[in-house]
C-alpha cells in the first residue's frame, strides 16, 4: 500500500520562477492538504483539496494556488518566488469523512530559491 | 483563537534516561491532539494522537502522551531515550477546518 509520493524531491529556482510540485495521496484517500515548513519552524497550512475544489485556505498570497484531479492527486504551484518561499513543502492526504482527522505526509518536496 | 506551543526548542537527554517534551495548548472547543516525529530530511510520522476518551494515550516506538485538560497540557514522554529517538518532535491540534495547527517544533538530542 503506497503511501503519500511527492515529487519532485528537491528543486533549485530562481527568484521570480514559476514552479509545481506534485502529490499522490494514499491509496483510499481522497483530501490533500499542503504545508509549507520553513527551517526551523512547524509546518504552515497553505490550503486543502476535496472533491477538485479548494475547501480552506491559510494565510498565503494568491501567488500560491493548487488543483486537485479527478483520481485525486494534487499540483501545488508558486508564482513569482521570492527567497522567502525556500521551504520544505508537504503534501498531507487524508479522508474528508474521518472524525479524527488524521494527515498521512509526504516526505516532502525541498524548494530552494536563490 | 486555537493554538498550540511547545516549551523548549531543544531538549537533550542522555541514552536511557526519562524523555518529556512538554505541549499546551489553546483550544475552544474540546481538542484533538496530535504529536508526530520527523527525522532529518522527511516527512511527518505520526506518533500518537488523542481523540476523545481515555486520556492517556500509547503511541508508536515506546512514547505515550498524557492529555490534562485542567493544564490544558498535552506533554510527550518514553521512559528510556534510545539514540534512534534523535529527531525534532511537534505537536499539533486539529482545527474545525481539518487543518492542523503545529507548534514551533522540539529538537531531541541523545547523548551517548
């Protein structure tokens, strides 16, 4: 049973780039949510997908936006970087109807803007 | 508003010796609990989490974690630190929007 796959798994951009980042959830899953981790600090919500829709959203700028598709992997894509969108981005997948909630993440894809 | 801080960015503790991460939290609404470990360069596993019911709570590679709702506390521990346990610790609560609220992170050191 596959976990969460993200790819790619680091990445080098320049400031002003464009750059997606992808996301396979778990098998049986169908919510993907991302997290931003900058060094050193906890992960941040960025927003979360059901059913191709965006449900929520944190506190990110519209140069962040995302798709869900219909076999409900996940594109997350940054506009316009700047150096302070060098982070380890995290994919979470989990199931829209869990009481519990519980996110099963990604390793993470390590972006680097220079 | 709901939040969560963990006490003590860093935490060292010798090879066999007690392990206590501590974790408060800032909720509403009665909390779900989560602390979840991640090793250098990947992602989140989760630990342990609490729901609702019994209050304290076993998780994965020996750590248990006790919810106090009168501290509004939610403290990590092991009994006996084993090298393999080396990796930063967060603890985090679920939000009404099924979301996760994380704390700043714990970085566990284990001394030989």
């Amino acid at each position: 049973d596959a976990g969460v796959t993200q790819s790619p798994t680091h990445l080098i951009k320049t400031r002003g780039q464009q750059v997606t980042l992808r996301c396979s959830p778990k098998s049986g899953h169908d919510t993907v949510s991302w997290y931003q981790q900058a060094l050193g600090q906890g992960p941040q919500f960025i927003f979360q997908y059901y059913e191709e829709e965006e449900r929520q959203r944190g506190n990110f700028p519209d140069r962040f936006s995302g798709h869900q598709f219909p076999n409900y992997s996940s594109e997350l894509n940054v506009n316009a970087l700047l150096l302070g969108d060098s982070a380890l981005y995290l994919c979470a997948s989990s199931l829209w109807g869990s009481r519990t909630g519980e996110l099963f993440f990604g390793e993470g894809s390590r972006l680097t803007v220079l | 508003a709901q939040s969560v801080t963990q006490l003590g960015s860093h935490v060292s503790v010798s090879e066999g010796a007690l392990v206590l991460l501590r974790c408060n939290y800032s909720s509403s609404v009665p909390p779900y609990l989560f602390w979840y470990v991640q090793y250098p360069n990947q992602g989140l596993q989760l630990l342990l989490k609490y729901t609702t019911g019994a209050t304290l709570v076993k998780g994965i590679n020996g750590f248990e974690a006790e919810f106090k709702k009168s501290e509004t506390s939610f403290h990590l521990t092991k009994p006996s630190a084993h090298m393999s346990d080396a990796a930063e610790y967060f603890c985090a609560l679920l939000r009404s929007a099924r979301q996760l609220t994380f704390g700043s992170g714990t970085q566990l050191t284990v001394l030989p």
